[in-house]
C-alpha cells in the first residue's frame, strides 16, 4: 500500500470563525480530520501529516514559507509515495507555481488543495477535496507540483484562482486539465509531465526584489522610475492583449531600457486570463520588445514571479535568465 505525507499549513479548510474572522485552529482541525471515517477506510492509503506551524491564513505565506513547505517535501521524499498539501486558497497558485520550479526533476505527486468553506461547517468542500487528493498523491500518475479543487487536477504553474465564493476556485485557461476527478480519475495522460531521469533536487528560493506593474488607460509610467534601480532583480508587466501598452505612455520605454541596463528582467504578460502574449504583433507592443522586454507567452503572472525568484536564485546571469523566462521548464508556458 503506498503512503503519503499531508503538509498542513492552514488555510480555510482548517479555520474556524471568531469575532475577527475565520483564522486557522489546529485543535479543531484535527478533531473534525478523526471525525472523517474516509481517512481509516481499508481503501485509503496510509499516511501522516506534518502541521507546519504556526498555521497560516495563506495572505500571509512568504517565500521562507515556500522554502519551509519544500523541506519538508525534501526531507521526506524517499520516505513517500507522494504528498498532500493543505494550503489557503488566496495564494495556492502562487506556492503551486513556486514549488514547481523549486522541486527539480520531481518524480512524485505533489497535490495542493484546500477549501473555500471549513472543514467544520456543514457544506464544507474540503472533505472531498483531501480525499481525492490523497488518492491522486497515492496514485503515483502524475510527477509534478497540481493544484486539485472540486473535481480537477491542474498543473499548478498554470493555475490562477478564479472565484472568490464558488466551489470551483480555479482554473487554467492556457492548459487543459490534467485530470477530471468524476466517478473515476480520468487522467489525460497525453499531456503529463514525464517521469524525470534524473534525480530530485530541492532548489531553496531567495527573496529576491521583484515588481509588478498592471497597464491601465492613463497609467502614468513615470511613477514608477523611482522603482526602477539596480536593486530590481525583475519586473513583470502585465499588459493589454497580447502585450499592448498605450503609445502615449512615452515614459515607460526609457524606463524599461533603463531597467535593462540595470540588468531587471523585464517580462511581458498579458492581463487576459486567455491567450498568449506575442510581442511586435501592434505597433503597441513592437517597442516593449525593442527595449529589451522578454516575452512571458502565456504564463500566469504567478508562474512569471515564481520562475524569476526561481532563475534569480539559481544563480544565473541576466542573459540566461531572459532565455530561461522564454523556455519552458516544467510546463508553465
Ligand atoms: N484567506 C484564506 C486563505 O487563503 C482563503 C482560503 O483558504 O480559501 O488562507
């Protein structure tokens, strides 16, 4: 029988609600999981589960929580089949897309998965949620970093969280799924990641300074050349389409080819959840790319930040991150 590793780091799943708000309770979480017949029955896996405490609501995970959570998967990798994580739903995909990039040749399941209700409340959806995760990470199919919620496995690098009160909190507009949990698990297998040749390695992130700036009409770029200093490691812009900024914003362009000078990585993605960006295709974005701006395809944001602080913290130089960012990895693009 294969086992497993649950890595509890909070979440809703595990909140309960009080004066303030919903906030993790270990206590509790615990009771209602020994409440759950499904976890001793003979047809579940065996496993264990680790509290990485203190328990977080996820708003508040930081790249040392990142490292935290792939120690631990690290620490125990030849011990498991595979692992489960309970996470936050607010920035699951964000920790999806890190750990992927943090796991080098993983050759495990690493499922992540949470609840948009508590596990103490009567509708809650983080029964089902463990259950098929646990029985996804048991399984052994998949060799990568997913996100399952409410029926779906999806790559977690190409996963954003889409609702903020539906049960079906994410999704993946660039990738099909890689499984439907119905009354089987219907894997695609066509399109799963291969079993690595080579070993496991757990890459620690460090937390390099990174920026965002979203494109908006009137946007006034030169707001932000303040920020624009050798000390920006990265910056992804997140523009119209297909990587369309307004002609008139004059400013940005000696911002970006400033940046550029500095050696920032300056990475292009698109504010559509759809599609891909395409750098030159309108005279719109032609300049982006002339000013030294890497096209970030159809990477989530998410996935761009997390592949930065990840490139950043390999080490590389600029040039080979700015090929990097344009290479697929582990799928993100
Ligand atoms: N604020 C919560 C969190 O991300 C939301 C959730 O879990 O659904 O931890």
């Amino acid at each position: 029988m294969s086992k497993i590793l649950i890595i509890n780091t909070g979440g809703t799943i595990g909140m309960v609600k009080t004066e303030n708000g919903y906030v993790p309770n270990l206590d509790k979480f615990h009771e209602n999981l020994s409440k759950m017949p499904e976890l001793s029955a003979s047809s579940i896996c065996d496993w264990d589960i680790i509290d990485m405490l203190p328990l977080l609501d996820s708003s508040n995970m930081t790249v040392e929580d990142w490292n935290r959570i792939g120690e631990l998967i690290s620490s125990n990798y030849n011990s498991y089949d595979g692992f489960v994580i309970l996470h936050g739903t607010d920035t699951m995909a964000y920790t999806a897309s890190a750990l992927s990039f943090m796991m080098e040749n993983l050759g495990k399941p690493v499922i992540i998965t949470g609840s948009q209700i508590p596990i103490c409340e009567i509708r809650s959806d983080g029964k089902d949620n463990i259950i098929a995760a646990m029985l996804i990470a048991s399984e052994g199919i998949v060799n990568e970093v997913c996100i399952y919620f409410r029926g779906e496995l999806l790559r977690g690098n190409r996963a954003i969280k889409y609702s903020a009160d539906g049960f079906m909190a994410f999704k993946s507009p660039n990738a099909p799924a890689l499984a439907q949990a119905g009354i089987a698990i219907n894997y695609n297998e066509g399109i799963l990641l291969p079993k690595p040749a080579d070993a496991f390695n757990f890459q620690r992130l460090e937390n390099v300074p990174i920026g965002v700036i979203k494109v908006f009409p009137g946007i006034q770029f030169d707001l932000f050349s303040n920020i624009m200093t050798e000390s920006l490691k990265g910056v992804v812009i997140e523009t119209f389409g297909a990587g369309n900024i307004p002609s008139s914003a004059k400013s940005l362009l000696p911002i970006i080819e400033k940046a550029f000078a500095n050696g920032t990585v300056v990475t292009v993605c698109t504010q559509c959840p759809q599609g891909t960006v395409l750098l030159g295709t309108y005279e719109t974005s032609n300049a982006l790319k002339s000013a030294g701006a890497i096209s970030g395809k159809d990477m989530t944001t998410e996935a761009a930040i997390a592949k930065m602080y990840y490139l950043f913290s390999k080490g590389y130089d600029t040039k080979t991150i700015c090929r990097l960012m344009e290479t697929s990895l582990r799928g993100e693009e």
